[in-house]
C-alpha cells in the first residue's frame, strides 16, 4: 500500500510543477520543467526522504531505496502522463508498419 500511495504522490507533484498554472511564471525559463520523467525522478528522490524522515519507510535501506524509488518515481509519472491527460484517458498507440 505504501508504494502506491508513493507512484500516487510523485505523479500528482509531478503533474502540478509540469501542467499547474501556479508555474507558468517560471516554466518557460528552464527547459527541465517540460519532461515528465526529469521531474518525475527528482521528485521521486525528494517524496522518498520525505516519507523516510516520516517514518514511513517502503525500503529499509536508505541508499538504495533513494536511488529506485527516484527512479520508479520517474518511469512511472512519464508513463501515467501519456496515459491521461484532461481529457482523461488517452489511448492514441501508433503502430510501426513494415
């Protein structure tokens, strides 16, 4: 339950600083705020320690649960940002033809 509420919390802070209205002020400034994956990992690294020095923790070691939980936290807020989008859910899936 734990790494859910994770993938939850990364993609939803994820989502804010990529699509929020709060930071079109400073988006076009820097280009690092255009990819899902960027801020999905860097988040995933910031929420991990945040949950750690909470006392939830999803991996006993501290090293090694910053690295894959930032990791996890990126792949996962680039997959969920193509999969929705305002319109909810969309499945375009392009097919390479021979």
């Amino acid at each position: 339950m734990n790494l859910v509420l994770f993938i939850l919390i990364c993609y939803g802070l994820t989502s804010i600083l990529i699509w929020g209205k709060i930071f079109n002020a400073i988006r076009p400034k820097y280009s690092f705020f255009h990819c899902s994956q960027c801020v999905g990992a860097w988040v995933g690294f910031l929420v991990f320690f945040a949950l750690w020095f909470s006392g939830i923790k999803i991996i006993d070691n501290i090293y090694y649960g910053w690295f894959f939980m930032g990791c996890l936290s990126g792949g996962t807020s680039y997959i969920l940002d193509r999969l929705f989008s305002d319109d909810g859910l969309s499945l375009n899936v392009k097919m390479k033809q021979d």
